[in-house]
C-alpha cells in the first residue's frame, strides 16, 4: 500500500511521490531551501533582542512579525522553486514544503529550544504548530498552477473540481 500524506492528493499522486527519484541536484535545493527558511527569520529575530536576551518587543508583535518574515521567505522561494518543477505540482510542491517543515523542526529541537530553555511541548504550542503553514502553501501553490495548467489544456475548470 502506498502512504497518502494528504487525503486530497489523488492516488496517482501519491504513487508518483512514492516512487519519485530525486537526483542531487533537486534534493540539494530542497535542503539548502529548508535551511535559508530556518535562518533567515532566525537572524532577523535577533534584532529584537538586547545582549541579556531580552525581547525589546510585545511578544505578540514579536510572534506576528516573525510569522510575516517566515512566510515572505517561504513562500518566495517556493515561488521561485516551482517553476523549476515538472507537473503535477501539488505533489511535489507539497513534498518540498515536507522537506522544509522536517528542516526547521530539526534545527528548532537543536539551536531554538536550548536556547530558548523551552520544552518541547510548549515549543509545538507556541511555534512549531505554526510551521503547518509551509505545506499548506506548497500544497496550494501547486494546485493552483495544475489547475493553471490543465485550463491550458482543457478549458475552463468547473468550480466542483480541486
């Protein structure tokens, strides 16, 4: 039986994924990606910290804008690295947001909890949750530019179709 990670993705999707030979070149990117979306709102969070690692913002308005920067970068170099891709692009668009979720949680768990002094529990309540967004935005940006591409092919979309 082949794992379905998403309900929505059709089965021959999900055979496709299952199957998919990666080259190097792909799966570097991939990676290099997971980092530059951990580490760029990683460096620009310590800006607002004084040198006795005090937040010098509302905490809300911390969390906000680091949501804001997480998904400016995120979605930038999804937007840069789909059109790399071949279809169908909600498969892999989706995997490569996967890839990038399981990068950052790895590196929270290394450098962000320590540092933070922050079990893991309230680190998955507080941020980690919010990483969700990463394959939701691969899921759809694919789905859209399949459905882009198959309006090329065959005409309008009806609305029941996803």
């Amino acid at each position: 039986m082949v794992p379905r990670f998403f309900a929505l993705l059709s089965p021959r999707e999900s055979l496709y994924l299952w199957d998919m030979k990666w080259n190097c070149k792909q799966a570097g990117r991939a990676v290099i990606g997971g980092l530059v979306v951990w580490a760029l709102p990683f460096g620009i969070s310590l800006v607002f910290y004084d040198q006795t690692s005090t937040l010098l913002i509302d905490i809300f308005a911390f969390k906000t804008l680091m949501m804001i920067v997480s998904a400016l970068v995120g979605l930038t170099l999804l937007a840069r690295q789909i059109p790399a891709m071949s279809p169908p692009y909600k498969s892999k668009a989706t995997l490569l947001t996967l890839i990038w979720l399981l990068i950052n949680w790895l590196l929270d768990f290394v450098i962000l909890l320590p540092l933070a002094g922050m079990n893991s529990r309230d680190y998955f309540l507080s941020t980690g949750l919010r990483y969700l967004q990463m394959p939701l935005s691969g899921f759809f940006m694919g789905l859209a530019l399949d459905r882009l591409v198959n309006r090329k092919h065959s005409g309008p979309l009806k609305d029941n179709q996803l």
